[in-house]
C-alpha cells in the first residue's frame, strides 16, 4: 500500500468532524509513528453544506456513500453513521471490494459482528472497532492484546456515560430520575429518545463484544440478560449509600468452567470500590485476568475526540500492519478462528449474587421477625436488615435487607411468598450487588 493511505470517511457529523481534525492536525505525528501519508481522500455525506464545512477543497465529497465504497482510490473505510441497516450493508460492501473497514458502531458490531468477521477473514482485510466499547478508553487493545497472557476471568464496567450521569444526580442532588435525565438532555448527554442508553441496551452491545474477546466465543447479543435505568427510585439510592454502596450501571460479564455470565442491570457496588466513585459522564471497565490481577480502564466514553481519537488509533495500527501483506496479525476478535467456540450463557435466574430488597410492609407489629423467618425457612443468610421510620401518615414502612449469596431463582421465591403476605404493600424491589473481590 505504499506510503499513502487514503481514507474513505462515512458521516460528517461529530466523530466524523472529530476523525478529520485529528488526522489533519496531527499529521506531522501520525507520520512519524507509521512512516505514511495517512489522507482524508473522500468524505461520504448526505448534507453537502456540513460535509464542505468539515473538509478542505481537497477532499472529494459523495453524496452517495455506496460510491465511497466503490472507489478505487481508497484503501480504508470509516464507517461512522451508526445503526444496524444501512451501515451493515455499506460495511459488506466496503469488505467485498477489498476495503479494510474501521467503525465506531457498537450495535453493527454486537448483532452483525461474526458474519463480518467471518467476511473480513474471507477477502483478507481487517475489522477494526476499539471506538465502538468506552469511547477513548482503548479497553479494546487493552483486552485482546495487552493482556493477552491472561486468561480473563471477568469483566465489569460502566459503559453508558448518559445513565452514570443520571445516576450521580440522583445521588448528589436528591434529582428524581426524570428530572435528571430531562438535565442530560439539556446537556446534550442524552439524545431526545433515549431509550437506548437507559434502558441499558447501548451498555449491553459493548459488554457482549467485550465478552467475545475476553473468552474467546461467538459474539451473541441476545443471550445478553438487560435491565435499565428507567424504574430506579432515588430512595433505594439514598438507602443504598446508607449501608455502605453506590448504584451503577454496569455491564457484567464472567467466566465459569463452562458457562458464561453476561448481563446489565443496575447495581450496587461497595462504596470504597474505585468504580463506585466514577460520576458523571464518564467510563470505567474493570477487568480481572488469572495472572494480573484487576486493572481498571477509566476516560470518557463519548464525545468527538475521546471517541475520534480511538478511531484513529485503529487506523494507525492498520498503517503500521500494512508493510507487506494486506491484513494484520492480531485476531479481529483476539482468538484464532478454530478456538472462538460457543459456551453456555447463563440464564438471569441461574447467576449467584448478594441481593438488595425493598420492602414496603404495613407498619405492625412483628413484620420484620415475619420476613426473616421466611429466610430462615430457606436456610439463606441476612447481612443486613434495616427498618426505617415512617415519613407518611399511610402507616407503610421501608426495610432493607441485604442477603448472603444466593442463587437468583431461589431468591424470586422467596420473593413471591413475602409478596402475598397480607402486610405487604408494594412489588418488593430487587437490585443486584457485586463486591468486585479480585
């Protein structure tokens, strides 16, 4: 390929823009480290007037991206218009005229990514993504290649910025949760339909590419179990920071002998964990191998030049890659293809964990010993049990109570009995707690 590389960018808007800046501004820089001309040829956008804005005279502008891919004269592909349809269609055909393809689209990657590995490996090009997980944090390379000699045993990590800064408002400024995400909106760190984010599938498509290259199987996004953001009420934060813990949202994948976890919801994490005390919009991953121990990845997760400076990156380690043969050496998704074999992914109900419950029981009499009798009956240890006072003239009140270890189906049925006891007046709320213990 020379000493030219010439760039076919798809979509102008704000990592694109980014993406531009950052090889036009540090050109010098980016010579140095691959020893090529790495070039903006075309741009691919529908809006001409923000395309021209974006680019100098020098770059050609398509209004047609299918024509970028077509091109001759480009080498690379950036596909950065997000979504799963159109984008998945220009990605194939970038692969089949022998293009390599760097993206930043999680959602293509998480739901399409074995029949574009499988692709990419049949026409000899590469797949790069490090942009799609955790913006400017290179967990990515970090994983699949830095920590290579481990065998990892688990990854945890906060990978939606919009939901951990809704919670850390619900945390620091007693916010309800709608009134918080109406503040990321104004803030422009939520879209105007947010749903993806809080509800935790944007969170769920980088855990199940994160858990791909961390134990070597086939990437399956509906095997993921997810639970969002939307129904978590301040006060079982406000309670939580009482006992000791901090609610994040965080994406959970772990290693058995033969089985995998893989699942988001939110949690409640010690508060003396480093991940409890990530606030507003940024990432953190923390992610634990059999030899190094726990490493902790922490940065922005979104934005134009966190996310840019990744894409950039990965077109660096192409240009460094492309000496004499026209893929690289590193596995696009960190194992060989022979050993990328599918494993068992956990049902919700089949995971063990330490559970926080809410109950809101009529305030008489016994009901605290009632509910731990119920306990005692299934032989499952209590760490906490909290009763706190009546703030309403209605005569309901809160207890917290926090379990031993205990697998997830066993605790719905303790659930279910406490349900339908006649001082119970509410569905009993169940989060989830993780002690993070390397």
């Amino acid at each position: 390929m020379q000493n030219k590389i010439n760039i076919g960018l798809i979509g102008a808007g704000t990592v694109g823009g980014g993406t531009y800046k950052i090889l036009k501004e540090n050109f010098s820089e980016i010579f140095r480290k691959t020893g090529k001309e790495i070039i903006v040829f075309a741009l691919a956008e529908k809006d001409l007037k923000r395309a021209k804005e974006i680019v100098d005279d020098k770059t050609i502008v398509y209004e047609d991206a299918f024509d970028i891919v077509k091109d001759k004269n480009i080498h690379v592909i950036i596909e950065l218009i997000g979504g799963t349809g159109v984008s998945k269609n220009l990605v194939e055909e970038a692969i089949k005229n022998n293009k390599h393809v760097i993206t930043a689209n999680k959602a293509l990657i998480a739901m399409h990514g074995e029949e574009l590995v499988s692709l990419a490996r049949e026409h000899n090009v590469n797949l790069a993504y490090e942009a799609a997980v955790a913006g400017g944090i290179p967990i990515i390379k970090s994983v699949r290649e830095g920590l290579a000699g481990n065998k990892i045993e688990w990854i945890v990590g906060i990978l939606n910025g919009t939901t951990n800064y809704i919670l850390t408002e619900m945390k620091e400024n007693n916010l309800a949760f709608d009134v918080a995400l109406k503040q990321a909106q104004d803030l422009g760190f939520a879209e105007a339909d947010p749903s993806f984010d809080i509800e935790g599938v944007d969170a769920a498509h980088k855990i199940t590419i994160l858990a791909s290259i961390a134990f070597g199987i086939p990437i399956n996004f509906n095997a993921v179990h997810i639970e969002g953001i939307s129904n978590l009420e301040q006060k079982d934060i406000i309670f939580a920071e009482e006992i000791g813990y901090k609610i994040k949202l965080l994406g959970i994948t772990k290693h058995h002998h033969d089985s995998v976890e893989l699942r988001v919801h939110p949690t409640l994490i010690p508060e003396k964990k480093l991940v409890a005390n990530v606030d507003g919009p940024m990432n953190a991953v923390l992610v634990q191998g059999n030899m190094v121990g726990p490493t902790l990845y922490y940065g922005a997760g979104a934005g134009a030049e966190p996310t840019a400076s990744a894409v950039v990156a990965d077109i660096i380690d192409l240009a460094r890659n492309l000496e004499s043969t026209s893929t690289t050496h590193i596995p696009i998704l960190g194992f060989i293809k022979d050993e990328i074999k599918p494993k068992k992914i956990l049902l919700i109900e089949d995971i063990t964990s330490e559970f926080y419950l809410r109950f809101s029981m009529q305030n008489e009499s016994g009901v605290v010993e009632k509910i731990k009798q119920v306990f005692e009956l299934h032989s499952i240890g209590i760490g906490v049990i909290v009763q706190k006072e009546i703030k309403k003239d209605d005569g309901i009140i809160d207890i917290i109570l926090v379990t031993s270890n205990i697998i997830e189906k066993n605790i719905n049925e303790i659930i279910n009995e406490i349900e339908v006891m006649p001082e119970n007046k509410n569905k009993i709320v169940k989060l989830r707690i993780e002690q993070l213990n390397s």
